[in-house]
C-alpha cells in the first residue's frame, strides 16, 4: 500500500465483484471506506467506476485513525459522475450503533 500510495499509477485494484444484484432497485446507496492517506481508499474506486448512480442519492462515509472525510466523497462523486451525493461522514473504528443510528435519524433518508 505504501508502494501504491507513492505509485498512483499502480492504484488499479482488481476487485472480486464490483456489481450489486438489483442495482436498479435501490434508490439510496451508502459507500462505505478506511480513509488512506486522506482519501478513500482506492481499491472503492473500481466499484466506483463500474456502477451507473443516475438517480441514487450517494451517501459517503468513512473510518479512520484520526483524518476528517476530508474531500474523499467529493473526489468519489466527481469520478461517478453521477448521483446525488451527499456530504457523507466520519467515524472512528470503534463507533458506537448508538452512535451510527443517531447519525442515520440526523440524515432523515
Ligand atoms: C494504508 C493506510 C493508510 C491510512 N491512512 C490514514 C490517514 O491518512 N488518516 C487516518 O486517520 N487514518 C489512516 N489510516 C487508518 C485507517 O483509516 C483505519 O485503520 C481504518 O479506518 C479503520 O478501519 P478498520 O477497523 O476496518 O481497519 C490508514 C490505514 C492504512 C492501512
């Protein structure tokens, strides 16, 4: 990961499924990642890449060590190109469901 980090080029991870049955039937999509090195880590990009979210409303959100969402959701809506992005959130490793409900009541989806 270090080596991908240093080497943006070699970022292109293969990924074992990047398509979800029934896409079609989901109006709301929550893109759940690590950040690394301030941004989403990559390997979300492929599924990214491979879905179509005309007409979804995109919610990001993040773990991480300490890092903000930082711009990871924008750079991840700006790569989709489509979708109604949302601004998304952050949460330590160790979030409560306490703490990830009243996130979702606050989102009122
Ligand atoms: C390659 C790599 C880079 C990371 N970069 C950051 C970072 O820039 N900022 C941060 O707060 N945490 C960073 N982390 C910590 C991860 O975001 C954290 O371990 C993860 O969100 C916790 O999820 P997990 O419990 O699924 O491992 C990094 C972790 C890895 C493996």
């Amino acid at each position: 990961m270090v080596y991908e980090h240093n080497n943006p080029d070699e970022r292109d991870v293969e990924l074992v499924a990047a398509t979800v049955p029934d896409w079609e039937s989901y109006d709301t999509v929550f893109i759940g990642y690590p950040i690394w090195w301030g941004i989403a880590a990559w390997p979300v990009d492929g599924f990214i890449e491979a879905n179509d979210f005309t007409g979804k409303t995109v919610v990001p959100f993040c773990t991480s060590a300490s890092s903000g969402l930082g711009q990871s959701g924008e750079l991840l809506a700006e790569a989709a190109g489509t979708g109604n992005w949302l601004e998304g959130g952050r949460f330590s490793s160790g979030a409560s469901e306490a703490t990830i409900q009243a996130w979702l009541e606050e989102l009122g989806l």
